[in-house]
C-alpha cells in the first residue's frame, strides 16, 4: 500500500522491514515513537531497536515518511516532492499533527538561505496551533 507519488532515487524496492514500518505509520495516521513502532512490531518479526532505526531511517531517506523532531517520532508523508524539507502544525491541546506544503513559506526559507548565505542540508519546520477542532471547544 506505498504510495505512487516517487521520484528518483525513490523508485528503489523497499525491503520487507521497511514495508512493515510504513504500513505500520500509514494505518496509524498519527505520529508515532521508535520504541511504540517496535513493540507494535514484534509479531511481524521486528525484535531489533536496529531493524527499526534502519527502516524508519531508509524511509526518511527516500521521503516515504519524517520525522516530527520536537515528539521524536515519526509520520507517514502526505505530500509529493517535499524531499526532506518539511513543516508541521502540531496542536497543543489534542496534538494533532499535520504535514502542510506552502509554496511561499518555502520561498521565505530559500531566501533566508540565499541572504544569509546558508548551506542548509535539510530542515524541519513546526509550527505549535490551536487546531480548529480545539478552537471550537
């Protein structure tokens, strides 16, 4: 059940732990940790701290899925060609997590780095919201 917006180096066969891992995030729709992610993992075979940081690793490498830094955990990608570059809304009351893509807050970061002459690898942007839902209540 991968999803077909690949590109690249993305096109490559993702071996059986990583199908696992992804299948996994993809059911979940939410956020989760390394160590939830193994033990939801044992009885498919995933006993290693290390099978998991592989494939959770392997799967951020080729944009299948990020991770959110600040909860340490990691979320199935819901956009095509975001690359590492990536931006979060986190909620503060319920902690819903959603990917955004924005073309003029990549604009603003890609002048950042060219006024500031920055040599930025990847970034991560999270911004923390009241989500509508929470706004309501």
């Amino acid at each position: 059940m991968s999803s077909n917006h690949t590109h690249n180096k993305k096109n490559q066969t993702l071996t059986k732990n990583q199908r696992i891992v992804l299948n996994l995030l993809q059911d979940s729709g939410e956020p989760l940790k390394a160590y939830f992610i193994l033990d939801s993992l044992k009885k498919e075979g995933l006993s290693s701290p290390l099978q998991v940081y592989r494939a959770l690793d392997k799967l951020v490498e080729l944009g299948k899925i990020h991770k959110v830094e600040s909860l340490n955990s990691f979320i199935i990608c819901n956009n095509s060609n975001c690359a590492s570059n990536t931006a979060f809304t986190i909620c503060e009351r319920c902690g819903k997590v959603k990917e955004i893509k924005n073309n003029n807050l990549t604009e603003g970061v890609n002048e950042l780095v060219r006024e500031n002459k920055l040599n930025i690898t990847r970034y991560n942007l999270e911004f923390y919201v009241v989500c509508k839902s929470c706004k309501i209540n």
